[in-house]
DNA sequence: ATCTATTGCAACATTGATGTTGCAGTTGAC
DNA sequence: GTCAACTGCAACATCAATGTTGCAATAGAT
C-alpha cells in the first residue's frame, strides 16, 4: 500500500505537471483522470489545489537543485560546468514543464528556494564574465536571460532532441550564435 | 458614445492582455475592475471569455501582420530586414504578451492566420540560410525557435530597453553569441 | 430639447470546480 | 488469515465564475 500510494502520488505530480503546463487552469478532475485514479484520492493526499501546485514545484526545485550542485557552478571549468548544468537541467525542464517565475508567486518559500537557485546560475554566469569566456561588453542579467531562454525552447520545442546533442546545441548558440563568423 | 466604446472597449483588450499573460485564468470580472468598467458591460462586447479571447489574439494578430509586412523579409537584404522585424515585434509582444501558441489552440481561425504568420518567417529564416547569413551546418527550425526566444526573453524580461537598442541585442545574440571570439 | 445608444448597478440562474464524508472492496504487511 | 491502509464510488455542500435581464442615469448626435 505504502508503495502504491508513493507511486500514484509521483504519477499524479508528474501527470499533473504536464497538463498544467499546457494548461494552468486544468481541473484536479482533469489531473486525477489522466493518472488514472479518482478524484477524491488527490484530494486525499493533497490538501487542496495549492498543496498540489506546491508538490510539483519542490519536486522541480528538488531535481534543480540536484544538477546545479553536480554541475560544480563554483568549481570547475566554466566550459565543463555549462555543458554539465545544461545536460542536467534540459531533462528537468522537461519533466516538469510548469513555468516556475511565473507560478510560483503565491507560495512565498518556493519563491525563496528559486531566488536562490536562481542567484547560484547568475553567480556562474558573472564568473564567465570576469573569467572571460563572454564579451567584455555582455551584461550578465541579459546573458542570463539567453541562457534561459534556449533552455526554455529546446526543451519544450525540442523534446526529440537528446540531451547531450541539446546541451551542444544550446552553448554553441550561447556563445557563438547562429551566424556566419 | 461610439467613440468612448471603441475606446473601452480597446482598454478592455489591452488590460485583459496584460492580466491574462500573467495569469490565463484570471475572470472577468478582474479584468472590468482593471479596465474601469462594468463587468457587465464587457459581456455586452463579447458574447462570452472565449470571444474576448479571440479579440485580444486578433488584435495580435493584426499588429505582427503589419510588422511582418513592413519588414519587407523577402525583397529586402537579410540584416535590414532581421534588424526591421525585430524592432517592430518586440513593442507588438510587450503590449500583447499573451502566448498565442499555447492559448490559441482552441480558435482554429486565428491558429490558421498564426500559422500563415509563422510560415513568412520561417521563409525568412531559410532564405537568410541559403544566403549564407548562418551557418552552414545550422537547423533552420533551431534558428528559428531561437529568434522567437531572444524576442520573447528581451520583451517581457527587459521591458525597459527601447526597441532599438533591444532589436540590437537580439541579432547580436542570434548572430555572434555572446561567447568571445 | 429630444432622441438614442451606452453605461452602471442590482438581481438572478447556471455551471463547473473544489473539498468533504461515509461506505464497501481490495491489497499488501505481518 | 487477519489487520490496517488505501482506493474507488456516490453523494453532498460550497463557492467562484459566467452569462442574462431590467431599469435608471448619462452623454453625444441631431
């Protein structure tokens, strides 16, 4: 039953960050239905609507969290460590597609917990600058911002694509861009 | 009379817009109080939130359509054209930031006209590969997909960067990267 | 000044989502 | 086999959003 109950509730985060992406006013009927258990088992296990919303986002903020500390940000070659937080976060962006800046207003912990992953990213990304590896002339909150931004689209647009190939294609547009030299 | 309703009745638009980019779910009745008019008084205009919808998607429409004619992407050269469409659509996604994407699946009409919109600019992309704009060995839809996300990324992120200074940026980024040389 | 369109306001009906509870059936742990 | 936990199902109450209507007030056009 215990193991029953934990992999219906996985079910149920994942289904349900999937339809919320599509679809953030998607019904808790809706949810339950598409992972295949009833209405009144969700309700069970989450308090209410807000509980469910806060489960999908610490289960994101979990898996972050987790490749922004093996991506060693602080320590390793800043070439070695984009490639390695890329590869990490495209699946994590993947598995759980719900726009985080923009649904977690409400809940003022997660919040907290996305300000300061989202500082530990823009720490990493001032080191490039001061290290060299970007433009003299790049602000980094804009260079952040790209980053995120074909984060964003080959995760989403790009699901076929594999994860090593993605994190290929995102730091070479990153850093040398599309164009002819 | 006629004239103060087009006038609220495009205030409604533009602030039912602004609300529902932040939150697609937000009711009716927020977006009157927002509006400074009657809740009422907007059910008189549109039949229902689905038709209010299609007038906020069509009033985009309208805008990206005028951009993407005056650009020019056929007739004129590659970096005139680029540089023409990015500093008119990036005011046309700021004051209708609505994803039309996502929210439009449900109005076959203004996904067909999305459609036609979006295939103009793929054409573009293709015609800046084959004349030797990007490189080689560059997917078109990649750079495509990339373009919307600079646009996205510098219109709604950095809202006080003037379109010219911000179409600058986007082509830098698409172009060059922002890695050093 | 009169007429007409539009608005705000109040009231109402309807609908869909939310959340709760009781009960019977099932399943895993022991 | 027994027990405890969990589930589905049905029923219920509640609430927020939607959409409608009638009426009085207002403001622009003539």
């Amino acid at each position: 039953m215990r193991a029953d109950a934990a992999r219906n509730l996985s079910s149920v985060l994942r289904t349900g960050a999937r339809l919320l992406a599509e679809d953030p006013s998607t019904s808790m009927a809706a949810i339950a239905a598409a992972a295949g258990v009833d209405r009144t088992t969700v309700h069970r296990r989450f308090a209410n609507r807000e509980a469910l919303l806060r489960a999908v986002f610490q289960a994101k903020l979990d898996s972050a969290e987790r490749v922004l500390d093996e991506a060693r940000l602080t320590e390793a070659p800043v070439p070695v460590a984009l490639h390695r937080y890329l590869e990490g976060i495209i699946p994590v962006a993947r598995e759980w597609p719900v726009d985080t800046r923009r649904m977690m207003q409400k809940d003022p912990e997660a919040s907290a917990r996305r300000e300061a992953q989202s500082a530990r990213l823009s720490t990493f990304i001032q080191r490039a600058c001061d290290e060299g590896y970007l433009r003299a002339d790049i602000d980094a909150a804009w260079a952040r911002a790209v980053l995120d931004a074909l984060v964003d689209s080959i995760a989403h647009r790009f699901p076929a694509v594999d994860p090593p190939q993605a994190a290929d294609l995102v730091a070479d547009a990153f850093l040398r861009g599309l164009g002819v030299t």
